[in-house]
C-alpha cells in the first residue's frame, strides 16, 4: 500500500523549511527510525526520521525546496493497511513519542506563547515522521583533504549569523557596570553557586518590561510588537551553540533562574533532543567571560531586535565620590537593529540595565 509522507511542522515561526539532501534513494528499502532526508529549519538542520518500514517509491520534494508543514514530499510502499489514526489514534506499529515538555527555557516551566506546539502524536502518525537534530559527533571525523566537517546545527549557525549581518544593519553601543552588588548577593544566595548568567537574565527581563520597543520584530518592513516574556542565553556545547531559553525571568529571583539555566545546559550537554528545540525569544545573551574577553561585539539573532554581549568581571580602577577606588566591573556591549530601534532608545534601555544590575 502507498502511503504518503507529509511535512511535520518543525519551523518556530510558521516559515517554509527547506529540503537539504535526500538519504535513502528512491527503491530503498527502509526501517521506521531510519532518517530518511535532511531539512533546514529557521534556525536549526534536522533530520527527519521514518516511522514505518517500507520501500521510498518516490521523492516528490527535492533539495532546495522550500516546502510548508502539512505538503506531502514523498510516497512509501508499505506492506498491510494503514490505520487511519484520524478515526482511532496511532497504529500498532507507530512509536510511543515523549510529551514536549518546554521550555528553551529550554526548560522547563513554560512555553513562550508565539511558538507552535510541538505535533502530538496522531498528527505525527499521520504524517508519518518526526525529526531531531543531529548530533555533531556524527560529523567530528577529519577527511583526507583536512576539511572540518560541520555539524547541523554549524551549518544553520553560520547561514543564519551570515544573513544577520548582510541583512540587518546593526549598530553597538558599549558600556561597564559595578559588578560588587551581584558578588556580594552571589554570596549571600548560597554560597556562590549561582550562576553569573542568572543576574543578567533578571536585569534583562526587568529592563525590557520598561522598554517594549526592544522585544519588536522587523518584517515585510513592518514593526511588530510580538514579545515572548523570554530571555535567551548562548550555551555552547560540544562546538555547536544553542540558546536555552528563561521564561518570565523578572518575576524570578537569581537562584530560580539560574536553576533553570544549569538544568538545561545539563540536558543539552547529556544530548536531551527536546532541549535542542527552537523556541523564540526576546532578546538573547551571550557570556565569554570566562574566556578572559575583555570586550567583543555579538551578532544578533534573528529575528530578534537585539543581542547582549558580556565580557569578564576583574577590578578596575575607578573614581568614587572624588577618590580613586578598585572597583569589580564588568563590560558589557548590545548590538541593536536599527530598523526596529534608534541609538537614543537603545542607550536608556542600556542604562536601565545598569541600573537593575547594580540593585541586586
């Protein structure tokens, strides 16, 4: 019996994803597991796995071309009928799927409103698929001409921060802020296990409750205000950067947050596929701190309107009521989409955050 495979819906925005490369020939036979092509998505390579056995009879979408969830992409000969899981649910021979559980707060306790749900299992039955990403293990080998192979998630890194700075004109603005207030609530919290990240998150959702503008997105060159209530932050992982997400980080106190952040860079590291799903955020940061940076100035990430970058804490030699003082600060630099917001704007909610930050 033939059956037709139809494209899951794995995009955050709604966007057409595009057919990479095809890696199971027409005539092949196949098992339900079996990756059967690859897609990019609006941020991330996935592939997009088989759920029956049966022999690919036809590939009806080719690489390169962009094909919207639901469109049917290619014909499987499978041997039985096949149960209409409209009428009673998934078949027998369709496998259990684990519940999306949220977040990019990668975690956890919420999903922002603008992202789609993930398809429930009848969906999934009757699409016959689902996908997850690759692994970067999969790509780690060198070949003979000393070309480094990139992972998935590379690749769609790189086509998306290349379109970030082609498309979206970009402006900086840089500034330094009293880290002592942070490291004497660190202390205070437990010990000094906090994470740094976990301030910064908490000042930046304050900040963007105050400034609305900076949680707008640019399209079809028009302003559209679509917050999420998420702050997300770079996590790197084995080469390949992802971004776990923190939901309504300001009504959070540090120590919440930053269980939420170590939570899910612990299931991104132990290579958890549902925390590698893309959700949409406000406005991403980006910490290199620890790398001893000095200072740097981050890509945005589309389509959001904004990106903070944070360089290391060390003490500094500052001027304090008309004496000279050694001061604990730390730099930090946003990187603004002129589209959506102009430099005036950007500097009030830079010096906002300042200022939430020294509160703590």
């Amino acid at each position: 019996m033939e059956v037709e495979i139809k494209m899951p819906d794995l995009s955050t925005t709604g966007d057409e994803v595009t057919v990479l490369n095809w890696l199971v020939e027409v005539g092949q036979p196949i098992k339900r597991g079996q990756a059967l092509f690859e897609v990019e998505t609006d941020k991330a390579t996935m592939e997009v796995e088989s759920v029956k056995s049966g022999v690919l009879k036809k590939q009806i979408a080719q690489p390169d071309d962009a094909v919207s969830a639901g469109a049917v992409i290619a014909i499987l000969e499978v041997k039985g009928p096949v149960q209409d899981s409209g009428k009673s649910g998934p078949s027998k021979e369709s496998p259990k799927h684990k519940q999306t559980t949220c977040n990019e707060s990668t975690s956890q306790s919420a999903v922002p409103s603008n992202v789609p749900p993930q398809a429930d299992s009848s969906a999934q039955a009757t699409t016959g698929m689902f996908a997850k990403n690759r692994q970067a293990a999969q790509r780690s080998a060198v070949d003979e001409d000393t070309t480094i192979p990139m992972s998935g998630t590379q690749q769609a890194v790189g086509r998306r921060m290349q379109q970030s700075k082609q498309t979206i004109p970009h402006f900086y603005l840089q500034t330094s802020v009293n880290a002592e207030p942070m490291i004497s609530q660190r202390v205070l919290a437990d010990g000094g296990k906090v994470a740094w990240d976990a301030f910064f998150v908490c000042a930046v959702a304050k900040s963007l409750k105050k400034f609305p503008r900076m949680s707008c997105r640019f399209k079809d060159e028009q302003i559209i205000s679509l917050p999420t209530g998420v702050v997300g932050v770079a996590v790197d992982v084995d080469g390949d950067l992802y971004v776990v997400p923190v939901v309504d980080a300001a009504s959070n106190t540090p120590e919440q947050t930053s269980s939420v952040i170590r939570k899910a860079a612990g299931s991104l590291r132990a290579g958890d596929s549902e925390f590698k799903k893309l959700h949409a955020a406000d406005i991403t940061i980006t910490n290199l701190g620890i790398a001893n940076v000095e200072s740097f100035l981050p890509i945005i990430n589309p389509p959001e309107a904004s990106i903070l970058g944070i360089s290391k804490m060390e003490p500094r030699v500052t001027v304090l009521d008309g004496e000279i003082a050694i001061q604990n600060r730390v730099s930090l630099s946003l990187a603004v989409d002129h589209r959506i917001v102009n430099g005036r704007y950007a500097a009030d909610f830079l010096g906002n955050l300042v200022e939430e930050i020294e509160s703590f």
